[in-house]
C-alpha cells in the first residue's frame, strides 16, 4: 500500500548529536514531523522512521506487533550510532515507550531520553477483554487526534486494530519490567489533560527508571498529541536545551569519541 501523503519517514543529516524520534501507535512521523524539522534547522542529525504496519490503512496494522516496531527503531538507532558521537532517543505515547526500551537494552549507546505523553499500559475494560475480543471484533474506534488546538490535526488511523492493540499490551508490560534498566538522563513532559494516556502513566515510568538525572514537565495547553498543539515550541525548545546540555557535558569529559 502507498504511504499516505504526509506519513513519510523524515531523515536529515546533520552534525555529531544524532536523535531518533518515534512516533506513537496508529500514528505516523507527521505527529512529529515539526519537531524532526526543528532540531534538523539547529544542525543535529535527525531519524524519525515510519513504523511497520503505520502511515497507509489500518488494515495493514493487523500483520504487524510490536516486534515489527521495535526491530524498525532498534535499526534506525544501530545506524545513527554509526554515524553520530552522541545519540538520544525520543517518542511520543507508544513511541515514549519505543523509547525508553531502546535506552534499557542500548545502555550507553543511548545519552538521553525525551518522551511526551508515554504510555506505560492498558486502561479499562477494554485491556481485559483484548485476548477474546481480538478473535472476535477486527477494529474499534481510533485514537487519533487528541489535539486541543484549533486548526491542528494528526494524521493517524480512525480504526484501532485488535490484533495489534493486543500486541501492544504485550509490550507495555515488558517495558515496565525493563525500565530500571534505564539509567540515562530523561525528560518527561506530560499534558495535564490527556484522554488518551493517562498522568499515572508518566509517574509509573518515573517512579520505576534507574536515572538520577530527572525532569517533568506539565504542559497545561495541550491534549495527548502535544507535539501538534499548544505546547509544541516548548516540547521543541526543552528537548534542545536537555541535548545541548548533556552533549555539552560529554565532550567535556572526553567520550564524545565513543564507539
């Protein structure tokens, strides 16, 4: 299938500090797109791969899991390291979650980590009824567009596939067992109204990383699809301080050469 107008997979090439971005579920690199672009003008390298299954029709989803997702973002991040000193990784919802395992299984491959509105787990009835349901039901409603300005919108999926939420369950409860294996620093920024993701789900993640070098931050403007809305410069202008502060750091201790 042709990947929808706007979906593409963004890469830039740019200086030693690489980032790879990821996008969440049943979305695609045009949640991010902006950001991607605003850390490309400032001269980093930038990766915001198109995840399997994503970017063309739901349809296509119910032949992917996470697996197929991970594999995709564990590629992009093996050949940033290749061409990069200094790599952080950074994601949105699923993607937050993405993220945070890349950091747990890479270690110091991995100098940083941002994520905007991470999901940590399954809400409701729904997450008990998935291993039937899926069998059952092919699609429910989407989960796109959570945006609280006017004027913006997510080009996302308005079906949610079974089979692959299912995996998705999956997922998150691996990461949860992984994530003490996160040591590195991270930025969290989290909506203060969010229908989407819940806060427990950020403070989870906070309450279970290994890192000592935390910061939160609440973005009281904006719905689940923070990097679309209100808040978006900020989440784009915090993200480059966190980099430039820790890539900053790690020149000055002499790594900046690390393989």
């Amino acid at each position: 299938m042709p990947v929808l107008p706007g979906a593409e997979p963004f890469r830039h090439e740019g200086g030693e500090t690489g980032v790879l971005l990821c996008h969440g579920f049943t979305g695609s690199p045009q949640s991010l797109r902006p950001w991607a672009e605003y850390l490309a003008e400032r001269g980093l390298t930038v990766s915001l791969p198109l995840l399997p299954g994503h970017g063309t029709r739901w349809e296509d989803m119910q032949l992917t899991g996470w697996q197929d997702w991970y594999a995709e973002v564990d590629r992009e991040l093996r050949a940033l390291r290749e061409r990069c000193a200094h790599v952080f990784v950074a994601g949105l919802s699923m993607g937050g979650t993405l993220a945070l395992r890349l950091a747990a299984k890479h270690g110091d491959a991995v100098d940083g980590i941002v994520v905007v509105n991470p999901a940590n787990r399954m809400h409701g009835l729904a997450a008990y009824a998935l291993p039937v349901a899926r069998h059952v039901v092919r699609a429910t409603k989407g989960i796109a567009d959570d945006i609280a300005k006017e004027g913006s919108a997510e080009l996302g999926y308005d079906r949610v596939p079974l089979r692959a939420a299912h995996s998705l369950r999956a997922f998150f409860r691996l990461v949860d067992g992984e994530l003490p294996q996160v040591t590195q620093p991270l930025l969290v920024l989290r909506s203060a109204q969010d229908h989407v993701v819940p806060a427990a789900d950020s403070a989870r993640v906070l309450s279970r990383v290994s890192s000592t070098d935390v910061t939160e931050i609440v973005l009281e403007q904006s719905y689940h699809v923070a990097t679309l809305d209100n808040d978006a410069d900020r989440i784009f202008e915090e993200s480059l301080t966190f980099i430039g502060r820790l890539a900053s750091a790690i020149g000055k201790e002499g790594t900046a050469a690390r393989g």
